[in-house]
C-alpha cells in the first residue's frame, strides 16, 4: 500500500492518479521508486524480534476505535484545494498500515541535515522515519501536526505522517558509528519516537522557484528586505508570475508556515521546497523544525507581512478551522497527545493573528 500522488496535468486540469509499484514504478527514471542499491538493512539482519513487538494491537476494540476516528476525520475535512497532491481518502489506510506493520528493510536516509531512515514495511508500504532528535534539531510533533493541518486546511500537499517508535537497535544497524546517533532520545525500553512519513513516489524535485515569482507575492507594505532566505526578492524585482497553481500554493506555504511555526523551509538549495515536477504540485514538506516553546518566530513574521494576509480560498478555511479536530486527530497517534497544551496555545495564537490579517484584507491584496 503506498500514499497516492495527485498529479494536475499542467493544462486541461486532466487528473492523473498514480501509485508507486504501479505507473510510477514502471516510469524509466523514477529513482524514487526503486530500493536504494547500497547494503539496506534488513531486520531478520537486525532486530526482528524487537521490530516485531512494535506491531500495534490488532483487537476488535481497535477496529471500533479506528473505524470512529475516521468518521470523525471525515466529517472534519474539507475537500481538497486546487493544486492538491494528495488524496486524503487514502489517509486512513495509509495510516493503519504505517502504524502497525512490521519494519523488513531499513537503510540511512540522506539529502537532509537530520539522521533519517528509509523503511519498507511489510507490504511493500515505504516511508521515511525521522526520530525526534535533540537538542531541536528535529521533532516529531511537528511533522504529525503539519499533516493533520495539511487535512483540516484542505491544502492536501502534505504526505501522511503518524507517530511510531522504533528499537534504537535498529536504526544503529541502518547507521553504525553515525555520530548523530548520539542525538537521538531513547526511552527506557530501548525504543526511540520519531515521525513517520509516507514515501512520496515520484520523482520529487526542487521547485524552480526565483525571486521574480516571490515578487508577485508582495503586498502593498511589505517590508523591503526580503525575508526569505536564499532569495533576494527587492522593490525592484519585477513580478513574473509561476504558471499554474504554482503562486497560490506559495502564497499558502507562506502561511502556512506562520501557522506552525516551521523555521526551515527557506534556502538557495530548496531542499524543502519540494515539487513533482517542475510546474508542481508544490509539497507541503518536512515540518521537523515546527511548533516551538516560543509562539511567534520573526521571520515567520516578516514572511506574513510580505504576503500581507491569507488569500481568500485558505481564509475561510482558516475561519473555519476547530483546533477540537485537531485535538481528535492527534489524540489518534501512537505519540498522543503529541502537542501539550503550550504548544497548542501557541498555534491558538498564531491562528487567531491569521484570521484577524484575513478580516482586514488590505487595498491591492487580492488573489
Ligand atoms: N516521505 C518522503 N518521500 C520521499 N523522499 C523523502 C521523504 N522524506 C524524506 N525524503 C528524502 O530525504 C531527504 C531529507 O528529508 P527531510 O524531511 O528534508 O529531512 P531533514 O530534516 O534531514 O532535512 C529529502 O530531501 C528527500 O530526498
Ligand atoms: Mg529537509
């Protein structure tokens, strides 16, 4: 079972629904799609009995539950906004699965800052595990909280994320001697909580974004200096647009972003801004450095002001936002309640000040 990718064909807005093992694994070219060549672990290598007492309960009772939770997320999520790459009416089983199947593969993950792991799990289910890593160098209930936003808010650019945890026996036999290793928090049996994220099967790239698409974004009193790091978008750099929904997803990225707090997203490699292709979708991606003790970040802000407020599409979506569904999704995950109360407060905050930019739109601000 694997996340499914909705990809917008660039004109025509035909709809192409495509699953790795399927269309995409077919597709010359599709490294994503093909097990990495280089000494993967496997658990029967390392650990499988500890791996195995991670499978979750399969009782009635989980059933019950489960099945009442996903009524609840249904009945909680709006239909998808235009430029969407995910179907959330795969979210469920996507979820099920990466919470309970076994690990049969692990090997290091690579191309980002943080120790991550890529996982198969039985099934044939991909996913990438990120532990929760200190001091802050990433955290879990970031990436489970972004994704449940991702849902609430209809952006569904996000790849189905759950909290799980893993033998930290394993994951030293994907990394022996790492020296990251030592960042990692163990529990007192030897499990280690991380996120763990559906592996995106397609051929994920950095998004051409440059100045001249980030100029299209400026409000009227935006602040001069650019506030997004990597790119040196002036007064004078003139507007040219991104083709397709490229602009709007910006724009909600931006906010976004100010929703949850997330400090890292912006640099020259675009290493987290991530598309499909070079005209989009544009992922939601990486929310490991999100939901901080502090509420407000001050580029986040300077960020927001440059967009001036959220265009109208995403503000009555942020109007209509219960922060109570997100509470009865999170309440759903291995790592619940994943966000105690300060950092809900904090996205409390960070909501409100959104909703009161989106009630006083500003003159020329219109998308
Ligand atoms: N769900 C995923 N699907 C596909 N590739 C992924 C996924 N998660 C991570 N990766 C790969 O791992 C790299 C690092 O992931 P990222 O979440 O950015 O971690 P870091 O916090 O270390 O920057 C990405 O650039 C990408 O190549
Ligand atoms: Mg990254």
């Amino acid at each position: 079972m694997t996340a499914r990718l909705l990809a917008f064909a660039s004109t025509g807005r035909a709809m192409l629904w495509a699953a790795c093992g399927g269309l995409l694994a077919a597709m010359p070219g599709c490294s994503r799609c093909t097990p990495q060549a280089s000494g993967p672990a496997t658990v029967s290598d390392t650990g499988a009995e500890a791996a195995r007492s991670l499978t979750g309960p399969s009782a009635p009772d989980r059933a019950t539950e489960a099945g009442t939770h996903a009524a609840a997320r249904r009945a909680s999520t709006p239909a998808c906004l235009a430029g969407a790459a995910f179907d959330p009416s795969e979210d469920a089983a996507v979820l099920e699965v990466m919470r309970t199947a076994e690990v049969v593969r692990i090997s290091r993950g690579s191309g980002g800052g943080t120790l991550g792991f890529k996982v198969t799990l039985t099934g044939g289910q991909r996913a990438y595990f990120k532990p929760d890593q200190s001091p802050a160098r990433g955290h879990a209930h970031g990436e489970i909280s972004a994704f449940h936003l991702d849902r609430l808010l209809g952006l569904c650019r996000a790849s189905p994320v759950t909290g799980r945890r893993l033998p930290v026996a394993l994951l030293r036999s994907a990394a022996p001697n790492h020296e990251q290793l030592k960042l990692l928090k163990i529990d007192a049996d030897g499990l280690v909580r991380g996120a763990l994220i559906a592996w995106i099967e397609g051929d994920l790239r950095p998004l051409g974004v440059v100045p001249e698409w980030l100029a299209c974004l400026r409000a009227p009193a935006a602040p001069a200096r650019s506030p997004f790091k990597g790119f040196d978008v002036r007064e004078s750099t003139p507007c040219e647009p991104p083709p397709d929904h490229l602009l709007d997803a910006l724009h909600d990225l931006v906010v976004f972003d100010y929703l949850i707090a997330n400090v890292d997203r912006w640099s020259a490699a675009k290493t987290n801004l991530l598309a499909l292709s070079d005209t989009g979708p544009l992922l939601l991606f990486d929310h490991g450095e999100a939901f901080w003790r502090a509420h407000f970040v001050v580029r986040n802000e300077r960020q927001l002001d440059f967009v001036g407020a959220p265009r109208p599409a995403l503000a009555s979506r942020l109007m209509n936002l219960d922060l109570k569904s997100l509470r009865l999704r999170l309440a759903d995950d291995p790592l619940a309640p994943v966000l105690d109360a300060h950092l809900l407060e904090g996205l409390r905050l960070r909501l409100a000040a959104l909703r009161a930019r989106a009630a006083t739109p500003r003159a020329g601000t219109e998308i």
